[in-house]
C-alpha cells in the first residue's frame, strides 16, 4: 500500500507539475500554427503571473487576479503580434525582448508596488484559487484503487487545473471542426491562400496570438496564485521553454501537447520525489542529476526519438504580398 | 453576348521605378477565353493581379459587366465573380480537397455543414464540367494537374463567372494540358468568360478567340486569334523576329559517354519509379526522354546525378560505373565531367537568396578557380559570373543582383551558364524552358545543339513533346517507370503521344 500510495502522490504532482507547461504548450500551439514563433511563452507566463498576484493581493480577489493576469498577457501577445506580424520583424527577436522585458519589469514593478525584494505579498485563502474537490470525492475516499484515484489523483486540483485539461479537447475541436480552426491551419502552411481566398493574414494571426495570450495569462496565474502563494522572481524558471520543446515533440497537435506535458511533468516530479532517497543498485543519486533529468531528457527526445516533426510550413516567415 | 465582362481603362501600376503597367486598356468579350500573351515581366501577371485585387492599381478603372468596381481585395473580386488560378497554385498542400476548397467560403463558423455543402456541390460541378476530383484526397499527394482542378474547382465554388488562369500550362503534360482546354471550352460553353495569361503561342492559336500582346508594360496589340498567325504573335511580344523553329544538322554520335543498364529506382514511399531501364547516351547527340510528368523520368535523371538512391542497376559514366546504389554524390560526378540541369531551378538549383555570382558557382565552389586559400576568391568568381553574364545575354547584367529578382528564364540561364561552361561531357537537363519566355527559349535550344556539335552527350528530359522532338537525336518514350519506345526525331506528336499514354503496353497486354 505504501508503494501505491507513492505511486498516486508522483502521478498527483505530475498533474500539478504539468498544468503551466500543458497552458503554455497550447498557448504556443495557436501561435505556431498560425505561423508565428513564440519564444516569448516564458516572458508572457511571467507577467501573468506578476499580474495575477499583484492584483490579486491589492484587490483580494484571486478572479480579479486572473482577469489581470490574462489581461497583461494578451497585451504582451500584442506586441509580439505588432513587431512580427504589423511590423514583419524577426519573430525570435521579438520573442527574446518579451523575455527581457518580462523579467526585469516584473522586479522593477514589484519592488516599487510592494517593497518586498520583488516579491508580491503572500496571498490569503481567498486571493489564490484553492483545490476543488470533485462531488463524492469524499464519499469513496475509502473505496480502494478506484476511490482513490478519483479522490486522489483526480479531486483536489485548482479550476485552473481543469481548464488546462479542459482546454486540451476544445483546442483540438477548434482547430479540427470550426471555420476558425481550419483557416488558422491553413495560415501557418501558405498564408499566401487564405489571402487569395480573401481573409486577412493579419487579422486571422492577431486572433491566434489572443488565443496565446488568454492561455499563458492562466499559465501564469496558476504558478503565482496555485502552486506558489504569490509572485517570487523569475518563477517560471524555463517553464516557456520546456513548452516550446514540448510542442515540437508533440507535433504541433493538441492531444500529442497533453502526453508531452504529462511526460515532462511525471519527470519533474520524480525528480522532486527522488531527491535524497537511495535508489536500489544506483545508491544515491546526486539531486542536481535528478533536477536536471527533464532537461536531459528533452535534448534526447528531441535529438531524435520523436520521428520527423514538421513544423507550420510558413512559420517564421513574416507574410508579404509582394514578391 | 456582345457586352464585356472585364474593361480595363487607362491602368497604371508602378512598382519602386519599375513601370509594371503603362495606360492599358482592354476589354474583354462575355463568354469568350481571351488570350493574354507576352514575355516574362511584360506585367500580364501584374495587370491580372489588380484584376483579382492583390495590388491595387495606381490609376485607372475596373469595369466588370459594365459597371465600374472597385477591386481593392481578392474578397471584392470574388464578390464580383472573378476567379483566378495562380501560377504557383494557392494550395495549403497538408489539407485535403475539400478543405482547400470551402477555406474562406465556409459560410458559418462550424465547419461541419459547410463541408457536407462542399461536397455536394462538388459533385455537381465535376459533374457538370468534368471535373473528377477525390474530395478527401490530401493536396500534396496529388499530381499538379490534379490539383490545378482543385484551383479550378475553388474558383467554381464561389461563384465565379469570369476565371483568369495565369501560365496553367506551365507545370502541365501536354494531356494534362488537352484536358485542361476541353475544361475551359466546356466552361466557355457554359457562358463564363476565361482569361488565358500564357507565352505559349501554340496554346493561344489552339484555344482563344482574342488574343491581346502585352510588351514592357504596355498592351501593343489585340486581335482575334483567326486573323493573326504565331510568328506576327511572336513577333509582336519579343518587338524583333524570332526564329521558333530549332535549326539543327544531322547528329554524329560517338562513343557511348552514358550507359545505363536495368536501373530501378523507388521513391520515398517505396513505390518502383524507374523500372528495369537501360539506354545509352552517345558522345554528340541529345537523347530526349519523353513522358507523361510522374512516370519516372524525374526519378531517373535523380539517380543518374546523383541525388537520389537508385535499388539496383548500374550507370557507366565513360565506361566506368558511377555508384548509383551506393556512395555517388553529385560532387564526384561533376568532377567526373557530368553535369545535371536540374527540373526544378528554384528548390534544387539555385540558392535564390544568394546574389547571382553565388549562384553561378554553386556546386564547382571548392575548385581552384574560384578558392584563395581556404577562402573565396571573390574578384575570380565575380569576374567569371560576369564573362558568363555576357555570354548568355543574363538580364539585368549585375552579378551582385539576388538571385531572385531574375525572371525565369534568365534564373535558367544562370544555371545552365552554370553548368555548361564547365565543359562537362555528360550533361543531364531536365526541364529546360519550364516556365522561359520565347526569346530565352530560343537561345537555351541554340546552345543545347552547340553543345551536342561539341561532341558532348546530351540527355534531356522534357514535358514539353515540341521541345524534345525539335531537339532530339533519338527520343526514348517512359511509362508507369520502364522505356516502352525509342523513335528518331521524325516520329509525329500523334505516335509519341500513344506511347506516352502506354496505349501500346495496353494492347499489348490484350
């Protein structure tokens, strides 16, 4: 029972782990699909999640919060999307700058609002979004493998939790079966025809990065005001990243992203789980290894174990009418 | 009838310095296909493109039906019912038919009954003009003429009336090309009105009821096809004669500089391209391989460059094998003394980012030549684009141009330039004047004949059936991957043609 209950509690944090690289993994997919790069996840996630919690502790609400966060993600969203879609600048460029001016903005703006070294102030039970506990969850806590998964493993996750795993069939449904859907593929492969067909290349690439936007925001707030109770410096900690690489792993589609994040979220909490603890043959293993595992791994897949991953045929490449 | 579909008055349209569209007026009967012709960047494609509202004219009004419109988006010539089929195909080439067809005439926002629309509809207009398509067939995997219909069909779909299609024969084999034209006649039938934009005369005569000459720019003639002839044509779009006849003496072949003996070769889908072929090229002759495009041909002159694994087989170059199967690589093989023109000048051979010089050594970089040291001899190898520049009359003369901003048919001349002044003694040309404006034609064909007078082996590979019979020493016919015919230069287009549709296997086979 002991190795069962270890088992539910690395499979547990492998949910919570993999939520903010699930948001942000998806977030990248509209973008990406519709043929812009998006290095700038991690920046986005970040001012999310600054401005989910500053707003959260000032108004002591954790929906206001979110509502921010979501807010001043889109926005950055934008500026990517003026620079490299208005602008036809360098997609990379753009995206490195949101990262820049995402991790000395938030320190700057923290120190200044709340004095607390770049920290925002912890927040309360009702400015952070709390575990929801699924009906009956308590009822069948007893009932053995089953009831504990469900009470386990499924309950007690934050909303933001279940949208990021909500978000994973409705992504696919837009993308696959609305008119929305079919001309943001179709924007990523050859913009060239959605402007023949006459739709705006523009227009169409603002609404994916909005999409983006509206995603890293949740991103972000889930770091600050679930996993963290507050806004710490540089808390996404590369988490933009490992998104983008789980993207290309997964393809570039939805339900592939979801078993990416699962796998690099199960790595981080092995990782967390086998810190210090003797492993049979091996003995101890060093916790950096450990913490490094995911990152090891993620140059290994990506190396080669993934097949051929095609990216959006126009990706990267600013659309210009003329030839 | 009797009144125009289209009116063009007075448009202008300037690109930077560049006067792409100068005063032109034109109208264009209803229900008639109307030829436009002249050579690259003569600005038909320009004029066509303001019709269809990806650029906006700078001056000049747009009549369609007799009402003046204004076209400022490709949604307002859709509106209008104006249809276009692009030269290089607007296609998202991992959707399948049906998706490309109903992108951005879904209708609602779920796409569900757009496309059981789609499809319905799709079946009446196969039906009605003899379209076939497979509806869920995914673009990429099908043959271009195939997804030429798709484009059609698209412009069918919205509603179109009056359907431009610019060079649609282009990337076409000449049944492909029929196919198309008893379309377009059925289509006339139907009462819509067909702008042909092309710089193949003999497809003007065949089909058009007017034809308008567009030169530097500016319309300089419109007549009816019956009343004008392919020389005054011709004429009339380079502004001095032309000669469209090859002038060619008897070939005097030599030793066999090429042999290949059983090769078979598959794709990447592991489907047998070239099966079992065997020919030899001599010194001083062009053999002509002809084919329907995708019955191997390209997959075969891949292998003997080099740039493609063959299965089996064996090639001798000079009576020593090349390792087809194995390690060949077209480094070595050029060293050897063969070159290879390939069919696709954009994505094989040229960097079109590079500036022309660049181009113009791509592949002989690492000979002394063009090497100080390690490093580029950068005088040496502007020096040699320059000389090269000179002899095969590339425009504009700027070696330090990207290669890109070269029309297709001097991008051509800078490979064959490329190729050519090596002095190889195998040369491989695939596709030489896809896509070349008449002038360039003329000139690529002298050349390829000075090179056979030269005593070099020549093996050419052509959609064009003209183009290989009016260069041909011997033509060897290809179908579904094997060699089904060899004929001399005098076997008629009609002859060919059966092989070339495998008629004779058929019968055979009964």
């Amino acid at each position: 029972m002991d190795i069962f209950n270890a088992v539910i509690q690395t499979l547990d944090s492998t949910l919570r782990l993999s939520v903010p690289l699930l948001l942000a993994c998806l977030a990248g997919l509209y973008s990406e699909r519709s043929g812009i790069f998006d290095i700038g996840l991690e920046g986005k996630m970040l001012v999310g999640a600054f401005a989910g919690a500053a707003a959260a502790s000032v108004f002591h609400s954790a929906f206001i919060g979110l509502g921010m966060a979501i807010l001043i993600s889109i926005a950055f969203a934008m500026i990517h999307g003026f620079a490299s879609i208005t602008h036809r600048g360098n997609q990379i460029v753009s995206g490195v700058a949101i990262n820049f001016i995402a991790a000395g903005s938030t320190v700057i703006l923290g120190q200044a609002w709340f004095h607390q070294g770049g920290r925002t102030p912890a927040l309360s039970e009702g400015e952070r979004f709390s575990s929801i506990t699924l009906p009956g969850a308590n009822a069948v806590k007893d009932v053995p493998v089953i009831g504990q998964l469900y009470s386990e493993l499924l309950s007690g996750h934050s909303l933001i939790a279940y949208i990021a795993f909500a978000m994973v069939p409705i992504t696919w449904w837009v993308l696959y079966r609305t008119r929305f859907g079919l001309r943001l593929r179709a924007v990523g492969e050859n913009p060239a025809a959605v402007d023949t067909a006459g739709i705006s290349v523009t227009w169409l690439r603002y609404r994916a990065l909005l999409c983006t936007g509206v995603l890293t925001g949740l991103a972000g707030a889930y770091l600050s005001m679930t996993q963290n109770g507050g806004f710490v410096k540089d808390m996404t900690a590369g988490k933009g990243y490992i998104a983008l690489a789980a993207l290309i792993f997964a393809k570039w589609k939805p339900v592939n992203a979801m078993f990416a994040c699962l796998l690099f979220g199960f790595l981080d909490a092995l990782a967390i789980r086998l810190q210090g603890t003797p492993l049979p043959i091996i003995g101890k293993v060093p916790v950096q290894f450990m913490q490094a595992l995911p990152y090891i791994l993620t140059v290994v897949l990506l190396a080669g174990f993934i097949g051929k991953a095609i990216p959006p045929r126009a990706g990267g490449v600013p659309y210009v009418k003329e030839r | 009838m009797g009144q125009a579909a289209i009116e063009l008055i007075g448009i202008n349209k300037s690109f930077g310095a560049v006067h792409a569209n100068r005063d032109i007026n034109l109208e264009i009967p209803r229900g008639t296909i109307h030829g436009i012709v002249g050579e690259n960047g003569a600005g038909k494609s320009t004029l066509m493109s303001i019709l269809y509202g990806f650029y906006q004219a700078d001056s000049g009004e747009i009549r369609v039906n007799g009402q003046p419109t204004t076209i400022r988006t490709s949604n307002d010539a859709i509106a209008a019912g104006i249809g276009m089929v692009h030269q290089h195909f607007m296609l998202v080439e991992n959707f399948s038919v049906l998706e490309n067809i109903i992108l951005g005439a879904e209708g609602e926002a779920l796409l569900k009954k757009s496309i059981a629309k789609a499809r319905s509809e799709l079946d009446r207009l196969e039906r009605e003009y003899g379209l076939e398509v497979d509806p869920d067939a995914i673009i990429e995997e099908l043959p271009v003429g195939i997804q030429q219909r798709v484009e059609i069909l698209k412009a069918l779909y919205r509603g179109a009336e009056i359907l431009i299609l610019d060079e649609p024969t282009g990337v076409l084999t000449p049944a492909e090309a029929d196919h198309l034209f008893r379309i377009l006649k059925q289509l006339k039938e139907q009462g819509k009105t067909i702008v042909l934009i092309t710089h193949k005369l003999r497809e003007i005569m065949a089909i058009t009821d007017n034809v308008s000459v567009m030169r530097q720019g500016t319309m300089v003639a419109t007549r009816q096809t019956k009343q004008t002839t392919v020389e005054e044509l011709a004429e009339l779009m380079v502004g001095r004669r032309v000669l469209l006849r090859v002038e060619k003496g008897a070939a005097n072949p030599g030793g066999v500089k090429l042999a290949v003996n059983n090769l078979v070769v598959r794709d990447q889908r592991g489907v047998t391209m070239v099966d079992d072929v065997s020919f030899e090229v001599r010194a001083g002759e062009i053999v002509g391989i002809a084919g329907v495009a995708g019955n191997g041909q390209s997959e075969l002159i891949e292998a003997i460059s080099g740039i493609r694994r063959a299965v089996s087989g064996t090639v001798l170059l000079d009576g020593k094998p090349i390792d087809v199967t194995g390690t060949a690589d077209p480094g070595e093989l050029r060293d050897r003394g063969l070159a290879h023109v390939p069919e696709d000048r954009h994505h094989v051979g040229l960097v079109l980012a590079f500036e022309e010089n660049e181009n113009s050594i791509l592949g002989y970089h690492d000979d002394v030549r063009y090497l100080k040291g390690f490093l580029l001899d950068v005088d040496a190898i502007r020096n040699d684009a320059k000389s090269k520049i000179d002899g095969y009359d590339i425009r504009p003369p700027d070696c330090r141009l990207r290669t890109a901003n070269f029309s297709g048919g001097n991008q051509q001349k800078i490979v064959l330039a490329r190729e050519m002044e090596q002095d190889p003694g195998v040369l491989i040309v695939g596709q030489p004047t896809r896509g070349v404006d008449v002038g360039a034609i003329e000139f690529i064909h002298k050349r390829l004949i000075a090179m056979r007078d030269q005593g070099k082996a020549v093996l050419l590979i052509s959609v064009e059936l003209d183009e290989i019979r009016s260069l041909s020493d011997r033509i060897v016919v290809m179908f579904a991957g094997r060699i089904v015919g060899e004929r001399g230069p005098e076997a008629s287009e009609g002859e060919l043609g059966l092989l070339m549709a495998g008629v004779e296997q058929l019968e055979a086979a009964e």
